[in-house]
C-alpha cells in the first residue's frame, strides 16, 4: 500500500481520462437521491452522495444478464461473457465489503465465469465515508465502516482541497501512473488524513445492542423466537429489502425466444426469498410457504449462513433494506430485539 | 467459453411411456462421454427457449453402456414439452450434480428401500446398483407404494424384482381398482411384514414431504440409527451449483450438501422435513 495526493483541481482530469479508456461507473444525482451509473462527464461524478438506491453490485450481478445464445434447432449455445473493462468510482466501504462476499460465492466450487469476468476486469475505488448516510446505516457496529483487506484497488479520502488515495493493487496503482496527476503523501498529509480519521469516527454511531462477532451466536438460538411471526404478519413480501441489498444475490433463469421462434437467449435475472414461490416446486409443494418463515430464512443468511459459510459479513450494515421496507422491518431492531430476547435487555 | 450453465446436448434414444403421467427417456450425450454419475444424483434437464429443471437420474450406473435415463413426469411447462419430444430429438443437459447415496458404507448392511410414488424414478438407480453388485450386502427389501395401480412405476423391474430370490418386494396401492390383488394401505402398512434386522439395516427412502414425516416414524420406531436411515430431499434446485439460493434448507445447499442427507445430518435442520 502506498499513499498518494490527488488536488481536487486535478480530479476532473483524472476522471476525464479514465473515461478514454474504461467505462466509468459513479454515483450520479437522480432526482433527490443518487444511483450508480456511467459516467458521461466528469462533472456529473459525485462523490459526496449520501446513498445509492441500489448498490454497485449492478455492475457485476446486473439485474439480468444473458448466460448464453442458443439456436434451438440446431443446439447450438454461446456464452455470452461481458468483460468490459470497467472503474466503479466512489464505493462505500459497506458496499467494498459487500462485494467481497459475492467474490467468494462466485468462486466457490463452481467458478461462475459470468461474475468473474466482469470481476476480473472491474477496478473498484473506494470512498471513505466522512459522515453517516442517515439514522438507518449501522456500519460501524457491522464493522464495514473501514474498508476490506484486498477488497478495493484504490481508496480516497477527502481531505478538503484534495484526495488522500490508498494504493492497495497493481490494478490501482496502474491507475493511478496512467491516468492521474498524483504526488505522493508527505508527513502534513498523513498529519491531515490521520486527523481526518479521528474526528469521522465519534460522528458515526453504535446501533447494535452488542458485539458484531455475537451475531451468528445470538443467531443460531432464535430459531424459534416468536419475532419472525410478528415480522411476518406485517410483511408484504415485496422483496424489496433483497432487490436493494449489496450482499444480496439469489437468482433465477429464464429462456427468451425472439420472433424466429428457435433462436434466443438464457438470462439470469435478481429472484428474492421474500416472493412467494421462492421455494415452490413443480409438484406443488411450498417449502417457505409463510412469510415469517421467509423474514427469518433471510436475516438467518444475514446474520448467520453467509458467516459460517465464507467467513464474511452477510450483512454490511449499509440501512437500504430499511429505508426501502414499507413496513418498517430493519436489521437493527431485529437483531436487537433478539438479543433483548436472549438476554433481557441491551447492554448498557 | 465453456461456462456452468451451458447445457451439453443429450440425444433422445428410446421413449417408454409408464404411466399416464411419467415417461422413461433413456439418453446419451451427444460426444459420447458417460455421464458418469452416482446414484442419488440429478442433473439439470433443458429445452432450449422454454427452460431447464432438476431431474434425479433413475439409472444405475453399474447399467449405464454410454447412457442414462430420466423418468420424468409431466407436472409443468417444461416437462410438458419433454414429453412431446420424441426418439432422435435432443435435450440440454447438465450435471451430474449433488451428492448421491455413499454406498461404500452400506457394505454387508441390509438394506431397506422405502420408494413412494416417484420416488422409485432415483430409488430405482440405487436398488439396481444393489443388486449388480448384490454380494456385497446383505438383505435386501424393497417396500414401494404407489396412489393406485395405474402410477406404479416400472412395472417390468418391480416383476423382476418379485421373481429374484434374494429381493423381498412388497408393492402396496392407497387406492385399489377391481382387478388389484396386493396389499392396500399407505406405505407404512408394509413396514411391519417386512423381515429385517433393524440395528444391521440401511434404509433408504425418497418420496414426498407427507410420506416422510410417517416413514421415519417406522423406521425409528424400528431401532434403525438415524446415522443409518437416508432420505433425498425434493428442492428447487434451479442452477445446480450452489449459487442461486432457491434450494437451500437453512445453511444446507440440497444441491450441494445433498439431495441424499442422512436422517441424523438433517433432524436438527428446521424445514427440511
């Protein structure tokens, strides 16, 4: 890792060049809320957004994707592999941790080359957040307030009149050579990102009643709380929660047959555990036919399967389940609420 | 690119139609390489422009000769337009997936098979193992119920399966018609005529959830060890790999973990019977 100094004078030609070589993915303003999209200018970037509608994850997991091309009558397929080389600029670190996650699942037994080709060719800069996004993100008690070992090529501070970046892979450093005018950091600098550090950290609170490395504990004893009825029976089973989550990743596949009637494509596209027929199959048999069931399957991922299984958080603390769920169903009062069942009361 | 969700091409060799409801597709791969599966496992059957599905694999590998075969039953879009294919069409495959049945541990067991309805399409891929290779257990007793004698299932086996000395075969119905001769009654009305040594006895049952709940009741009742008593769970297994999440039992993948789990793997697991 080195430390670099880009002047915010000189970002929008850092951002202008990169633009010549990669597609460039920001947050962009949408009306009153902010989106990740591509870039068509430097000065749409902007890099003091609060919040994404959806997470980047977009951009490596689209919303749905052709697997392959087939033409029926003949049986022949082609994958269609999108290795577009690609910047995502200014991801949060929930998201950085998020995204480690989807590595993991993606490369797990059986190599998803889909994902890991737009992966692989994907340089992913981070931002680090000064300020919560709102009273609904948590990262600091998740612990993705600081970003991931090896989960980022690059990663900037703001440090007022110019960014302090964190060169963490070739791949950025690379970046960094090719297309920015950058100095390296001097003893002020690191003075200034160290105070930049300190005064960020008391502005962002703890939200959980405990300690982040109980969960998958507090977890596996709430089997049968009766929370996941009393969640039941206000959810609507929307699935928005899972559609706005960056660690969501559940699918499902679907064939698309264009006018020739033999030719046509295999796409995946996001499916959420929330909907109904999740888990129904052809002879009818619904295997998570409630919606409490359903909720609980859900933050048992969150909080629980995706740690056992890969040793990472399934739950990054981001708050957007919260703030898209109409009836008020969030990881914060879940888990402290389960662990207020356990144990009586929050810790003081 | 080759990529895990690119079906290979299986040629359609014979059609054999069982019932009103299931037919036997007897397959090989297109460049001719064996299939190479265990029995308990499925693989993921597709039509190209309507779709692909979980199928189990219904023969043994001791009887594969370059192909294997699917009884699949017509219960949706998918398998409805399987069911119009016909011999020399193609179908997309791909697999084969999942854990099967560890048969190098049922060695000198006795084994009970306990199939209801469809379940004897994957059961059948098992028993046939047994029997290809039947020094190497000990008893062997194949208890199969069916709704009524119209849906029982590869009739010409479970005759064959009758006339074998070393094979106790009970076939029960729920529902009789005039000419049914055997027993009447629901799956478990057969676990009591059946001669076995429980504590030396590997039972092996797959049918629906309902029948599940009941089976295990005998059999633990019986004395079998739950370490001893293995089942296959019906899931939507949409990709087969283990990423998409619609078969998951809590933390289990089925299509990963299982279909196959023993008794004693999956009887803390929350919804998985």
């Amino acid at each position: 890792m080195s430390l670099k100094i880009i002047p915010k004078d000189a970002m929008a030609a850092f951002v202008g060049s990169l633009l010549g070589a990669y597609r460039v993915i920001g947050p962009l303003q949408k009306e009153a809320k902010f989106v990740f999209g591509p870039l068509e200018s430097p000065d749409e970037l902007r890099l003091d957004y609060d919040t994404s509608i959806l997470p980047p994850k977009k951009y490596v997991l689209p919303q749905h994707e052709t697997l392959f091309e087939f033409d029926a009558s003949s049986f022949e397929t082609k994958a269609v592999i999108d290795d577009q080389p690609t910047v995502i600029l200014g991801v949060h670190t929930c998201d950085l941790h998020a995204m480690q996650l989807l590595d993991a699942v993606f490369q797990k037994t059986h190599l998803d080359q889909h994902y890991m080709a737009r992966r692989e060719n994907t340089i992913l800069v981070g931002i680090e957040c000064l300020d919560p996004c709102d009273d609904h993100s948590f990262c600091k008690s998740m612990g993705t307030l600081t970003p991931p070992t090896g989960g980022y090529d690059l990663h900037l501070t703001d440090m007022g009149d110019s960014f302090a970046v964190d060169v963490e892979t070739e791949k950025g450093a690379w970046l960094i050579v090719h297309h920015a005018q950058a100095r390296d950091a001097g003893d002020d600098d690191y003075a200034r990102i160290n105070a930049v550090m300190s005064e960020k950290w008391p502005r962002f609170p703890y939200k959980l009643d405990f300690d982040i490395g109980e969960l998958p504990a507090l977890m596996s004893v709430s089997q049968k709380s009766p929370l996941w009825q009393q969640l039941g029976d206000i959810c609507l089973a929307c699935g928005s929660c899972t559609n706005v989550c960056p660690t969501c990743y559940c699918f499902d596949v679907s064939d698309k047959v264009d006018l020739s009637l033999t030719k046509g494509h295999r796409e995946r596209h996001w499916d959420s555990c929330q909907l109904d027929e999740f888990a129904l199959v052809a002879g009818g048999h619904n295997f998570r036919p409630s919606r409490a069931a359903r909720q609980r399957h859900r933050f048992f991922r969150k909080g629980k399967y995706q740690t056992d299984a890969y040793g990472l958080l399934g739950c990054v603390g981001c708050g957007r389940c919260a703030r898209a769920c109409l009836v008020d169903i969030t990881p914060v009062k879940t888990f402290n609420e389960l662990y207020r069942q356990r144990t009586g009361g929050p810790r003081n | 690119m080759n990529t895990i969700y690119l079906p290979e091409p299986a040629r359609i060799l014979s059609i054999e139609p069982m019932t009103a409801l299931e037919k036997l597709f007897t397959l090989e791969l297109a460049k001719g390489q064996s299939l190479g599966h265990q029995p308990g496992q499925f693989v993921e059957v597709s039509v190209l422009g309507v779709g692909e599905a979980p199928i189990s694999i219904s023969s043994s590998p001791s009887r594969s000769n370059g192909t294997f075969e699917l009884c699949v039953r017509r219960a949706g879009d998918l398998t409805g337009v399987i069911h119009q294919k016909e011999v020399g069409d193609q179908l997309g495959i791909r697999g084969p997936y999942g854990r099967g049945f560890p048969l190098e541990k049922f060695r000198g067991k006795d084994i009970l098979f306990a199939p209801g309805g469809l379940g004897l399409a994957p059961a059948r891929s098992v028993i046939n193992q047994v029997l290809d290779d039947r020094g190497r257990y000990g008893r062997v007793t194949i208890l199969y119920g069916a709704r009524n004698p119209s849906e029982l299932l590869f009739k010409d086996e479970l005759k064959e399966w009758e006339e074998r000395d070393d094979v106790e075969l009970r076939v029960t119905v729920d529902r009789p018609d005039d000419e049914w001769t055997g027993n009447v009654g629901v799956i478990t009305t057969l676990f009591s005529k059946a001669s076995v040594y429980p504590r030396n006895t590997v039972a092996i049952t797959i049918g629906p959830p309902i029948m599940y709940r009941f089976v295990l009741m005998e059999l633990l009742g019986k004395g079998i060890p739950e370490a001893s008593i293995w089942l296959s769970l019906e899931r939507r297994m949409k990709c087969g790999v283990g990423k998409c999440g619609h078969c998951q039992i809590n933390d289990l993948y089925a299509c990963q973990s299982g279909p196959v789990f023993s008794y004693a793997e999956i009887k803390a697991v929350e919804g998985a019977l």
